[in-house]
C-alpha cells in the first residue's frame, strides 16, 4: 500500500507542478532543486503518516485492549492498581525518549557552525596552506565550538535531572507494584506467577504507548508537510495551456530589423 501511495502522490505532484506557469518557478521556494527535493520526500513522508501512524495506531490500542483484558483476567486486584498508576510510567518513559530526541537534535545544530567551517577549509586547504593559515584556522575553529561545548555542558545538567527524575519515578512505581503485589499474594489473593505475568503484560504496554506518544512531533510536521503537498496538488497555474477560451493564433510572422548597431571592444 505504502509504494503505491507513493507513486501517486508523486506522479500527480509531477503532473501538477509541469502546468505551472514560468513565474511559479522564479520564486526563491520553488526553485529546481527544492521542486526535486520535495517529490523526493514529500510522497515518502505521507506514506510515513498514513502507513506506518496508521499500523501504530492500530498496534498500540490493539495492545493496550489485549494487555488491560489479560491483565484483569489473571489478577483483577493488581491489574486495576498498575493500570491506575500506568500514566505514571508513560509519563515517565515518555520523558525519558523525549529528552534523549532533543538532546541529539540541539547537539547537531550547536555543531552545525563549526562544521560547515571545517568542510570550508578542507574544499580550500591550498590557499590556506598557501598562506601558511593553518594556525589561525584552528583557532576559528576553537572559537566556533566554544559555545556549542558549554551550551552542552548546560543541556548535560538538565537532561541528566530530568531522565534521573524519569527513571526514580519508574522505579517507585514498580516497587510499590511489587509491594502491592506480595501482600496479595501472602494474603492468598494471587499467586507468584500471576504476579509475574500482570506485571510484565502491563509494563510493557506502558513502554508501546509511550513509544507512540513519542512520535507525535514526527506526526505533526508530517502533517505540515502534507498540507504544503495538497497546496500543490489544489493550486491553479494563472496561464492555462489547454484552455479552450484562450486565443490562438491562427498565423504568426515576425519581422526584426537591427538599425545603426555599433561594437567597440578594448584594445
């Protein structure tokens, strides 16, 4: 379904975008290579919304319907304590996968500066060599990681707090499932086994939400994308070539005549 859908998107896309007009084309956003780039990734982003957010959707409450009914036939008592703490734990998870995302993603843009300077030196390395530059290079490249180091350093503390908070409070929870678990059981009311079941169904069913809930970003800049796509797909180009109102030129002759024309090149 996903290679076919891609397909489509990208021949109607294809189909629409030769129909505009030349001016469509001059804007900076429309230029060839962003035309190109957009066929390219457009169609597999939507196939990602549609196709895979889709197969999650299914997966995670498929999963969680599954996991709460076999919970609440194994041990009815501990099933209705974990799902009532289960937020807890998504909440907790989900800070965690959250927290690691950005960091990734701020590092690779506080080094983006220093990098692009690299790759400069690198495509210019004979004039720097030429001009014995190498030392003041390095400099400048010191200099352009300086601020991405501490402003790492600075995420380092805040993310550190943040997945050891998560990672507490996940372990709490599950101490006290446990806890309420072995007074069931020495009260008769579970086994050790069913204990071990409940436990493991529910936590894992904790750790697929939170995986979904962790692709929401992702799912709403594809729903940007989408929207920029049907923008395409919906515009109307102002000159239209196969309109039958328009005029048509039964015959045409041209005439040019060049008049007193002088060149003058330097000596």
């Amino acid at each position: 379904m996903g290679e076919h859908m891609t397909k489509r998107i990208r021949e109607k896309m294809l189909s629409k975008v030769l129909t505009f007009e030349v001016g469509w084309f001059d804007q900076d956003e429309n230029s060839s290579g962003t035309v190109c780039a957009r066929l390219e990734k457009d169609a597999t982003v939507v196939r990602s919304l549609f196709g895979d957010g889709v197969s999650l959707l299914v997966q995670t409450i498929s999963g969680v319907t599954i996991a709460c009914a076999m919970g609440l036939f194994i041990a009815w008592r501990l099933a209705i304590v974990m799902i009532v703490v289960q937020p807890l734990i998504i909440l907790s998870m989900y800070t965690r996968m959250v927290i690691l995302k950005k960091m990734s993603v701020k590092a690779r843009k506080a080094q983006e500066e220093s990098s692009k300077l690299a790759a400069e030196a690198v495509s210019n390395h004979r004039t720097i060599t030429a001009f014995s530059s190498q030392d003041q290079i390095m400099k400048m490249l010191q200099a352009a990681q300086e601020v991405p180091r501490k402003e790492n350093v600075r995420q380092s503390w805040f993310a550190g707090l943040g997945l050891g908070s998560a990672q507490l409070l996940t372990a709490c929870i599950m101490a006290f499932d446990f806890w309420y678990g072995g007074k069931l059981i020495s009260q008769g009311y579970i086994t050790a086994k069913a204990l071990i079941e409940t436990f493991l169904i529910l936590v894992s069913t904790g750790v697929v939400i939170a995986q979904a809930a962790s692709m929401t970003s992702d799912m709403a800049k594809s729903a940007e994308v989408v929207r920029s796509l049907f923008a395409i797909l919906d515009r109307c180009t102002r000159i239209e070539p196969d309109e039958s109102n328009s005029y048509l030129a039964q015959e045409i002759t041209g005439c040019v005549e060049i008049c007193d024309v002088e060149f003058a090149y330097p000596a």
